[in-house]
C-alpha cells in the first residue's frame, strides 16, 4: 500500500477537503474500512488555537468527517486523551468541538478505562486503555507532524498514546525513562490498536522545541496510509530528517510492522509514481529546525551505553523565570514529582527523569531544555575536531 503526498496550502475549508479527497483516492478509497463505528482519533495535546500547529486542524477533522459520511459511514466518534484538561476543553479552544457540532458527530471523552492485554508487547503486556478505542470497529488516526524534544519526531504512531487515559500516561513515562523503550511501547500500542487509516495534517507543520512550544511552519502537504510508520517515514523525509534517527521507526522496522525505508516506500498523489527517496527529493524542506536533542554520540549507541549516555548528555529542563506564571501544570503532570512550587517552579534534577512532560505541557513555554555540562564539552569539542579536519 503506498503513501499518499498531496498537495495542500491553505486551511481554507474546499481546499481541504478536496486534497484529503485525493489523499484517499490515492490508497483505495474508504470502502475497504470496516463499517460499524469509526473512532477519529486527532492529536489534542493541551488548549490551544488552530493556528499554533499544536493539535491537529478543525479542517482536517471536517474534511476526514464528510468523506466518511460520503461513503456511508453514520457512526462517527471523535476522541482523545489530552496531555492535561479535557478532551472536550481542548477540542473547543483548538476548534474542533465546533466541527463536532457542526457536522452532528460525537466528541467522546476517554473516560472509561480497561486493562487491556497486548499479547504481541515487547515492552509491556498490559496497558491501561479507553474503553472507545478498543470497541471501536475502525480507527482513523489523525496526526500532527511535529518535532518532538524526547523522541525527536511525534507522528502517526505517537499519535496513539493519547489512547491511554489522563495520568497512566505519566506513569508510562516514569517506568520507561529512556526514549528507546517509551518508543517500544508506542509500538506495542500501534500494534493492538492497528488504525485502518493513518492520516497526517501537514499543511502547517512545526519546528524547534515541539511538541507544544515549538514555531508553525507552512509545509503544504497531506499524507496518508494504512501503514503509519510509512507516513512517519515519509514525513521524517520530508522535513530532512532520517527516518531511522527516530525510535518508532527504527525498532518497527525490525519488528516487521510497517515499512520505513524510503527506497521501498511507493508514493501516490500529487508527487507523481516512484519510491519516496526519489520523489521526495525535489520537496525535502533542508533547513527544517529539528528537535533539540542529546549529543549524537547518544544516538549512535545502544543499549546500557544508549542510557547511560541519554543520562549524562540528554537535554535536561530548566524553568525560564522571566516566563514562568507558578501557575503549576509542571508540577502537576510531573511523573517523579521533582518539580515544587514557590513563587516559581522549582526543578530537582536529582529525580527529574528526563521525560520532558513539564516542556511539553507548560503554557507559558517557560521550560527551555539545555545541554548540560558534558553534552557541551563534547559538543565544543567535536566542532574544533570538525574545524581542524577541513583545515
């Protein structure tokens, strides 16, 4: 099954929904989807407006909602599990609350929990879940192509983790601290839940320090595939970043769950027949602002020196006192509860586990994440390395 790149510049409403048309058009349409009920499953990290690239936009929500009622599906239910607040206080800032009511579909709050068994996890074998997810016949995932500051990319296979419920999540990322074995369970997630469709809003992107507080950036394009790590893939490709260089899709290609090599993904749409490492060669977008991340030698290792080196050389968060409003949503979503709350927040590094939830979820991006001081001698050092080897 190929990847569909299509074309799409603006919000406007037709213009939306018309490239999300060819989108589906490109891999077969929505017949193939089980009917029943379909559960759209958007990204509603935190409350905030469409055009801050931050949750996925109304106008994709629209424009996937009408061909779905176009093709005679009347069972539609959108949902998901925010960072923090509720599915319905985040929908009604980021605008899609007003597509639900417009368009006569159900919001859903994942409020219902099940421990669910994943018979096929590597990393875990059983999750807390919402119930709507589980029983839903189809579920179309609606990503948001972001840059993420622990895992480097968030996609269509993050996209999913808003499936377990309010503060699981944070208990996940206290058990599993390094992003290598996080990753693991996003895809043991991807792998129970198995989306019909992966769809991805790309026509306004963001760089930098995502998931929240990074800049929109005006891409213009829609993915979509059954196979969420091909649209990962593809979207990693687009924004120059390889594919391989982020977990879910390194480790989900080993495990045989989706196809993440370019040169074997095929491309359909608007970019013309072909694999994606040669169609995407005349789009790629090269100075896209990456994630901050940990020293590359961090990357390149694996396993106990993978973590070892995550500890001493990853990014680790310092509060901005300039910005900070002690309003205490840090505090608040902290998994090892090491930030405390005075007239500012307050960050005890000794326990903090590098998660980065306090600068993924702080309002008033106040949280800024620096290298610490071996990070940054090695950084200094492989400059004056790079330098004397071109001399």
């Amino acid at each position: 099954m190929p990847v569909a790149v299509v074309r799409c510049e603006s919000y406007e409403r037709e213009e939306v929904f018309a490239a999300v048309g060819r989108a589906l058009e490109a891999i077969g349409g929505l017949g193939r989807l089980p009917k029943g009920t379909v559960l759209i499953k958007p990204n509603l990290l935190t409350p905030s407006k469409p055009e801050s690239a931050v949750c996925t936009h109304p106008e994709v929500v629209r424009a996937v909602v009408r061909h779905l009622k176009r093709a005679g599906f009347t069972d539609i239910l959108v949902g998901d599990s925010p960072g923090f607040g509720s599915a319905r206080g985040v929908a009604r800032t980021a605008g899609i609350l007003d597509v639900c009511r417009e368009e006569g579909v159900r919001l859903v709050e994942f409020d219902t929990v099940v421990e669910a068994t994943l018979p096929r996890g590597r990393e875990v074998r059983r999750l807390p879940m919402a119930r709507v997810a589980l029983e839903a016949d189809c579920i179309i995932n609606l990503a948001k192509l972001k840059t993420h500051s622990l895992t480097g990319f968030t996609g269509g296979v993050k996209n999913l983790f808003g499936c377990v419920p309010g503060r699981n999540k944070a208990t996940l990322h206290l058990r599993l601290r390094h992003p290598r074995h996080l990753s693991a369970m996003f895809l043991d997630l991807y792998d129970l839940l198995r989306p019909s469709l992966t769809l991805m809003d790309g026509v306004v992107a963001m760089e930098g320090p995502g998931p929240r507080n990074g800049s929109p950036r005006p891409l213009g394009f829609i993915l979509a595939s059954p196979d969420a790590l091909a649209v990962d893939s593809v979207a990693c490709g687009i924004i120059g970043l390889d594919p391989f260089r982020v977990w879910t899709n390194q480790l989900g290609a080993a495990r045989g769950l989706g196809t993440v090599d370019l040169r074997e993904i095929e491309v359909a749409g608007d970019l013309g027949p072909g694999t994606a490492a040669e169609r995407l060669k005349e789009v790629t977008v090269h100075d896209f602002r990456q994630a901050p991340s940990p020293s590359a030698l961090s990357r390149n290792l694996v396993g106990f020196a993978s973590e070892l080196f995550h500890r001493h050389l990853a990014l680790r968060p310092e509060i901005r006192d300039d910005r900070c409003k002690a309003c205490g949503v840090c505090a608040d979503h902290c998994p090892p509860e090491a930030i405390t709350m005075g007239e500012l927040a307050s960050i005890d590094h000794g326990r903090c586990v590098l998660c980065y939830c306090c600068q993924e979820l702080c309002p008033y991006d106040a949280v800024e994440l620096e290298a610490p001081p071996l990070a940054r001698l090695l950084s200094r050092r492989g400059r004056v390395d790079r330098r004397a080897n071109q001399n």
